[in-house]
C-alpha cells in the first residue's frame, strides 16, 4: 500500500509538472531604428501625424521621455551597436562609422574576407565580425538553440548588420551601384528567391540616390514587409526577430537640417509607413501578439546659420585648417611630418608607424597638437584619451568620453566644440547639419514600446540607450546580451 502510495504522489508530481504554464513569450520582437530622430520630432510634427503611426504608438504605447546617449561620439554605427547590445563602444567595439583598426581606416562593418551577394560591388563585402559583443538577437539565438529567426533591414549597411548581430538568419542592405537590396556570403551564398522576385519589383537605376530619398523609406518597410510574410516571422514555435532601420531620414537630415519642408515631408512618410507597417503586423503576426519598440541612434543639431538669425550662439569649428596646424607645429617640433593621420568624429589620430620611424615621443606629439588645440576658440575641451580620467572637466562628460573609448580604435585625442557648434567650417549658405557631440541635441533620443505586454503610459525618468537591450531580454526571459551595461526599464503603467 505505502508503496502504490508512493508511486501515485510521484505520478501526480509530474502530471502538475506538465500542467504548469509555458513561459509566455512573444511570437515576434520588431525594432524600429530611426536615424537621426530627435526625441522632439515625437512632438514637433505630432498635429500632422495620422491617427495610426506615431500617435498610435504614443497613444498606446510606453514612452521613456528622456532617455539619453551615454558615450560620446553619438553616431550611427555606434547607435545602433549600443541599442541592440546594451553596451558602449568600450566593450563592443564599434568606436564610429569609421575609425581604425590596426592603422588602417576602416567603415564600422567593413569586412574584406567576404563577398557581395546580389551585386558586384564593394559595398556588398560588409559583416558583423568587427562588433565584439552579442545583440539582442544573438541571445535570442542561444535561448531557443539557434532554432528561431533574426533579420535585418535597412539602406545602409551597418543600420542593418549591426542590430541583426552575428547569427542573424540574413541582414539585407542597399546598393546603389546596383539599384536594389543585396547582401554578403557572410550569411548566404545566393540571394533566395523572394528577394530576387522583389528586387524586380522595387530597383532603381544604377547611382540613384535612394538614401537622400523619401522612397528610401517606402522601400525599407515594403522590404520588411517581405521579409515578415516570405521568412514567415513570428508564426514558428520561438520568438522570432526584424531589426529594422530607416537610414533616409538621416540622410535629408544632412543635406537639410532639422527644418523646412524636406524634413517635414520624410516624417510625413515616415508616419505613413509605420501605419501601414503596423497594420501588415497585425495582419500577419496578430495584434498584441508582437512587442515593437522604437528608438533612434542619435539626433541632430540645429543648423548654426538658422540658430544665428534667431540670435542663438552656433558656428562651426575648422578642423580642416586646425588639422594643417597640428601637423605644421609637431613637423617643426617633433620632426614627424603629417603626423595627425585622421579625423573622425571629434577623434584625432595619429599616425605611430611614421611617429615611431623618426624615434619621436609619442607623449610630446600629443603635446604639441594640444597646444595647438588650446588655441581654437570653437573648442571646449581637448584632452589626451590616456589622460581622461586627471583631466578637469565635468564628470558626466568624463564617463562619456571613457564610455565611448575603445583602445587601438578610438585614435589619441578627442575634442568638444562648444553647444551649437559643428566639427567643420559653416560657409554662410550652408543649409545642413550633423551629430556626434554630447549635447541633448545629438544624445537624446525616442525610446516607446507598444504592444505586447506593454502598458500604456510615460516617464519622464532618466534611462539611457544601453537600458533597450536588458529591457527586452527582461521581457523575454532570455540572457542580456554578453557586454550589456544597461539596466531594465519597469513600466509603470498609466493611473
């Protein structure tokens, strides 16, 4: 008896084991990266967005009101790196759109062991392998054993290589050498057939510039569209990935600031697009059934010709001529000629090999081009990467500048203009802008979340762009990724 005893609580144990409730997931985890998106732009055109984009998802979604870059320079490359890993150029690598590696320069997802696929062109030997921390889609991957889908979208290159992470399924890209979407070997030897069918659908002709384009937009999302019903994404037994990023608004961002009718009319269509792109999701995945986030992986400044007419401090810093200085001041001093080899995003490298061939001192070159430095009235702050942590400046604006290091590919010195000032000449018809420095201008970004388990509501709490990352994963019950410094984001949701 004691023995049958036994045998049924065993047998009950284990029917209660396999009655307990799976862990809920969702069948579908969409990013949506706009580039060059102000956090501002939510509200500056909110009277002129439709009832389904951007209002929607502010209406039904979760928006953390000021979440802020934590790294200097704020980039694409490194935006987007830093979303989908939780981490800072420090840990993954990403040290800017270009940068060195080696003292050669190189693009953020340059990798010459691969080849194009889809295309001729050098702009088809592109991977993830320079990025040395895990996405959000590489512990997706490790979580269900390598079984789910992760894919990435977007015109440029590295906005849809690096959030898709090293065991993405395929990230696809534009060329314009070509006119259509291509890829790498890195992920396939061939595109699939789809792909071909739709390139057919939506080229253009060779060296068209789609990415200054609002079609640019259109064709992102028709091709996101494409890979959620031919990848059938979010209808298999795990959670499945879409990374995707809208590269043209940062595009016509450049060329014409954050003003005028140009910028109005790509977030116009950008609003346009997010409504259809929502409505195919609740089509084809279900509504509530896919948790979609939104973010940006910088913003941009004003321009300082615009700032000027309305009596706000701008301007811009020469570099160009302050490079020519430094080169002419450490020539006569050092005896090392064209010694500042580059200029990348606030950073200034030197060239070591041609240092080290004359037998100079590195320490005095660097002295001598900050002398120059100290001179330039544009310029807040020039300091010795090595030097950072004696150096007297703010220390908010410290555990940037050490967040956004990464050694042997973030050069030796890094400037600060002063607000409003950009990292070039402003001539008196320029019309432009860009992005890259600390300001709130550059580092504060949307960060919403709409739809599965998400609440509605808002806070105006501090979160950072590592926080995206730990959040989902949160969510997900899945591991962060593996250099993640974030903190998950808890929702509170509307009284």
């Amino acid at each position: 008896m004691r023995r049958l005893l036994i045998i049924l609580a065993v047998s009950f144990m284990a029917l209660g084991a396999m009655a307990q409730p799976h862990i809920d997931r969702p069948k579908l985890v969409v990013g949506v990266v706009v580039d060059q998106m102000r956090w501002d732009y939510l509200y500056y055109y909110y009277e002129d967005y439709g009832p389904d984009g951007i209002k929607r998802l502010l209406n039904e979604g979760y928006s953390c009101e000021n979440t802020m870059i934590n790294y200097i320079p704020t980039v694409t490359a490194i935006g987007h790196s830093s979303l989908y890993t939780g981490s800072v150029p420090f840990f993954h690598g990403i040290a800017g759109n270009s940068f060195m590696i080696n003292g050669k320069p190189v693009s953020s997802t340059d990798d010459k062991t691969v080849e194009g696929v889809g295309t001729y062109s050098s702009v088809g030997m592109n991977s993830p392998r320079n990025l040395r921390a895990t996405t959000i889609g590489d512990e997706l991957k490790q979580a269900f054993d390598f079984e789910c889908k992760v894919y990435g979208v977007a015109i440029k290159p590295r906005a849809s290589i690096l959030p898709a992470g090293h065991s993405a399924d395929a990230a696809y890209w534009w060329d314009s050498n070509v006119g259509h979407f291509v890829t790498s070997t890195y992920y396939m030897d061939r595109l699939p057939n789809w792909v071909e069918k739709f390139n057919h659908k939506y080229n253009t002709e060779p060296k068209y510039d789609l990415n200054t384009s609002n079609e640019g937009v259109t064709y992102t999302f028709r091709m996101a569209e494409a890979i959620l019903e031919n990848e059938k994404l979010g209808r298999g037994k795990y959670t499945d990935m879409l990374c995707v990023s809208v590269s043209s608004t940062d595009a016509i961002g450049h060329t014409y600031s954050t003003r005028g009718r140009e910028n109005y009319e790509v977030y116009m269509q950008l609003d346009k697009e997010l409504a259809h792109f929502f409505k195919e999701l609740d089509k084809q995945v279900g509504r509530g059934n896919y948790l979609l986030f939104l973010s940006a992986d910088h913003g941009a400044a004003h321009n300082p010709n615009f700032m000027k007419e309305h009596d706000q401090p701008a301007g811009g810093w020469d570099a160009r001529t302050a490079r020519t200085k430094m080169n002419d001041a450490i020539s006569s001093e050092c005896g090392v000629p064209d010694a500042i080899k580059a200029i990348y995003d606030y950073r200034i490298y030197l060239d070591h090999s041609k240092i080290d061939s004359v037998g100079a001192d590195v320490a005095q070159v660097k002295k001598v081009a900050l002398d120059v430095l100290s001179m330039e009235d544009e310029l807040v702050l020039a300091v010795d990467y090595d030097k950072i942590q004696e150096a007297s400046i703010p220390s908010v604006l410290k555990e940037r500048l050490i967040n956004g290091y990464h050694r042997g590919r973030s050069g030796d010195i890094v400037v600060m203009t002063h607000p409003g000032y950009l990292p070039f000449k402003v001539k008196s018809d320029y019309k432009g802008t860009t992005h890259g420095a600390w300001n709130p201008y550059d580092s504060h970004i949307p960060l919403v979340f709409m739809g599965w388990h998400v609440p509605h509501g808002a806070t105006t709490k501090t979160t950072r762009i590592v926080d995206l990352a730990p959040t989902v994963c949160s969510m997900l019950h899945i591991q962060m990724p593996n250099a993640c410094v974030g903190e998950a984001i808890t929702f509170d949701a509307e009284k």
